[in-house]
C-alpha cells in the first residue's frame, strides 16, 4: 500500500479554533527560505496572493517539522484540543 493511500485512511475532526498561529509581521520581515512550505508533509502552508504565508490546519499531521524549520520562531504550534486533530488509522 503506498503512503498516499495509508494516510487517506486518517479521519481529522477539525477545531475552529486552529492550532498553528503565524506572525506575520516575523514571517515578513525575516523570513525570507519560508521553509514551511517545503517541508510540511501535509502542505498546510501557502502563500496568499500578497505573498503572506497562510496555514490551514484541516489536514495538518501534528509532527511539529513547520516549527523546526521556522528559524525565526514566527510559527506558534501546539496539539490540538483533546479529541480534535488528526486520527491515524493503520488498518
């Protein structure tokens, strides 16, 4: 089975409230690799059409790589609220 297919499988319960927050005025001003686009396996990370980059959690796998990228700590990432998030199925 390929890995597109075994993470299909994952049911994610979304919360309004996200839980991965951007400073933009950090991303914008310091920031110029913008490695979160890059290296999300999930591709939660964008660019908006000012050239600001946009997180939408929906999908977001919760393994923490955007953060360690950022090196200039303009992402904030914490777990989602108890039963929200992504739900890894393995069968």
């Amino acid at each position: 089975m390929k890995v597109e297919e075994k993470l299909g499988k994952n049911v994610f319960k979304v919360d309004k409230e996200g839980h991965i927050k951007i400073n933009h005025e950090i991303c914008r001003a310091k920031c110029k690799p913008k490695y979160c686009l890059t290296v999300c396996p999930a591709k939660v990370y964008s660019l908006d059409q000012n050239g600001d980059v946009q997180a939408n959690p929906d999908g977001c796998l919760e393994c923490g790589t955007c953060v360690l990228s950022c090196l200039e700590t303009a992402l904030t990432w914490h777990y989602p609220k108890a039963s929200f998030g992504v739900q890894y199925r393995f069968s």
